[in-house]
C-alpha cells in the first residue's frame, strides 16, 4: 500500500481535471464557485455514475460522451433538497413517535423504562435492545442540561416519568424502546398507522438509517437501506397494508425481489409518506412535487429514477385515495 499523499490541487486545477477526463464545463468562473461550496470530493460521488465503465463493476477516470457539469450540479441540488424535505418529515414522524410511546407507556408505569419485568424481553433481539436502552439512557439522562430535565432532578429526586425519558433519548434509544415495549403497545402504535408491528419494527430501522443519512449531508438519492418487512398476502386474498402493495405490485418482480426494490430511496420514502399519512401526522404535499422534478439527464447509462427505485408507470397508477403517494394518482 502506497503512503503517497495526493498532492493539493486549486480549484482552477480541479476544474482542468474535470476538462481534461472529458466534462464539459462551460463557464470557469462558475465552475469554481461551485467547488468552492460544494468541494470537488463531495461533487465527485455525484459523477461517479457519469464515468464510463471499465468492467468488473469498475468505473474509469475519463466521462461518458454528453456529460455536462451542470447536470452534475443539477444533480447535487436536486439530492440536497430532496434530503431537506424527507428530514422534515420523518421529524414530524419522529416526534410522533415520541408521543405516542411516552403516553401510551406512561398509562401503564410512568417509570416503565426502569422495570425490565414490564417490559418485552423475548428473545435475543429485544434483550440486546434493552441493555442498549439502559445503558444510553442513563447516560443522556445524567448528562443532560435540559431545563425540564433538572426541573425533575431538583424537585423529584432524579426521577424522569417516562413521557419526559422519551424527548431525552436519541433516535437509536427511541427505537429501542419500541423494541422492548409491551406487545399490545406497540400492537396499539402500529395499528394506528396502518401496519403490524413487526412491519413498523423494520420500517422504524430502514427509516433511522435513511434520517442519519439525511442528517449528515450524505448523498441520498441512490443510496440503498435495510429492507424494510412488505405486507404479505393473506388467505382469500387479503392483504396487509393494501396501499403499500399497490406500490410494491408497481415494480412488477418476484417477491423475493421486492424487498430489494423497496430498500431503495423511493421506497423510504414510499413507507415515510404513508406512515405520515395513516397517522395524521401532516400534509407531505412537497415530497410528492420533489419526486415528480427529478432531472431529467440524457447521458446513456445514467437513469435518475432506476437510481432512486422508481418503477415505472408509478405516476399514472390508479389507487385508493389514501395510498401513499396520491394527488388522485401515485404521485
């Protein structure tokens, strides 16, 4: 392994980079404000698909023919806004969550998240989330500096009912506190949106990875997720989840293969928007116009949709007003 040290290069020299691999670039003076920025690392896991291929699932240095930098930008703002809205949302998901296990367990013990013997410790999956749960709780609780916080440290010796534990926790102790939640609770919560809970169980995963990508200013729009669990076909034909099938039928697969179709970006997003939907929990108007105003690239080998999961035919597919993505059709 080499321990040379790419050298540094200006902007000016990235923009020659890119000119001399075969990119067309129009304007210097843009070229560089827009690596001043963005950074010619970050821009470059947006071209990669533009590169011509080099077998063995490898991609060369030099671009297609028709590559444009300004599609390349195009691109990146397009990912950049599709990521601020889908964060809003799920933290409008995210808060509901929230509500809806500090009320519901809080009915049962406001110190639910203390006693291991009310809670749901089956299996190893739900005992690794417990000890997870306790160890990162207490410690966001000790550290904490929230004024509601200290409130009950001074006036309540520390003790924390469990609807004030739940605007404590971060995103992973949330979660697994619906892990180790009493089974007619999370029945309750799931129920209430539209799905089982071993659906939401996942659904809640996929969606955390997908939020953190969000958070952290990744690329998202061609990311893959932890497959999500799809509604299954009941007897008599029955379905569970009926709305979310309508979309999962659109990709016209096995289904085996579903699952693989679903973990992309359009299938979070297909799972956020119904969620939000089923609960009430707000409009989601804007992330069914962003879907709809993706670029449109004209470089061979480079698809937007496949890249995001979108089958086709998804904008014209006749459903049930309350289906996920609907301004009368499938987004």
């Amino acid at each position: 392994m080499s321990s040379i040290v790419k050298p540094f290069k200006t902007y000016e020299q990235q923009v020659g980079i890119l000119r001399q691999r075969g990119m067309l670039v129009g304007s210097q003076e843009h070229a560089v404000h827009v690596l001043e920025r963005v950074s010619y690392y970050r821009l470059s896991g947006y071209y990669y698909s533009f590169r011509r291929p080099a077998g063995s699932g490898r991609r060369s240095d030099t671009f297609m023919p028709g590559t444009v930098f300004e599609d390349i930008v195009a691109l990146y703002e397009y990912d950049r806004n599709l990521r601020s809205i889908a964060f809003s949302y799920f933290s409008q998901f995210e808060v509901y969550l929230r509500s809806r296990l500090g009320n519901l367990l809080g009915e049962v013990d406001p110190l639910i998240y203390e006693d291991e013997t009310r809670c749901d410790l089956q299996g190893s999956k739900r005992r690794t989330a417990w000890s997870r749960f306790t160890r990162k709780s207490e410690q966001l609780i000790r550290t904490s500096e929230e004024e509601f916080v200290k409130h009950h440290r001074e006036q309540y010796g520390g003790k924390l009912p469990v609807w004030v534990v739940v605007e404590v926790l971060d995103l992973g102790a949330l979660q697994n506190l619906y892990l180790v939640s009493p089974p007619n609770i999370r029945r309750d919560i799931a129920k209430a949106l539209g799905c089982t809970d071993p659906q939401l169980e996942t659904w809640i995963n996929s969606l955390r990875v997908m939020r953190n990508i969000c958070a952290h200013q990744s690329r998202f729009y061609n990311k893959l997720h932890p497959e999500p669990r799809l509604p299954r076909v009941l007897r008599g034909g029955r379905v569970e989840s009926p709305e979310i099938r309508e979309v999962v039928d659109l990709f016209g697969v096995p289904q085996a293969e579903e699952n693989h179709k679903m973990c992309k970006t359009f299938g979070m997003l297909t799972l956020l928007k119904y969620l939000m939907n089923q609960g009430g929990i707000g409009d989601t108007e804007s992330l069914t116009q962003i879907l709809k105003e993706r670029p449109d690239i004209s470089v061979p080998g480079v698809d937007v949709s496949r890249a995001m999961g979108i089958p086709q035919g998804w904008e014209g597919a006749e459903v049930k007003t309350s289906a996920p993505f609907r301004i009368a059709k499938v987004l």
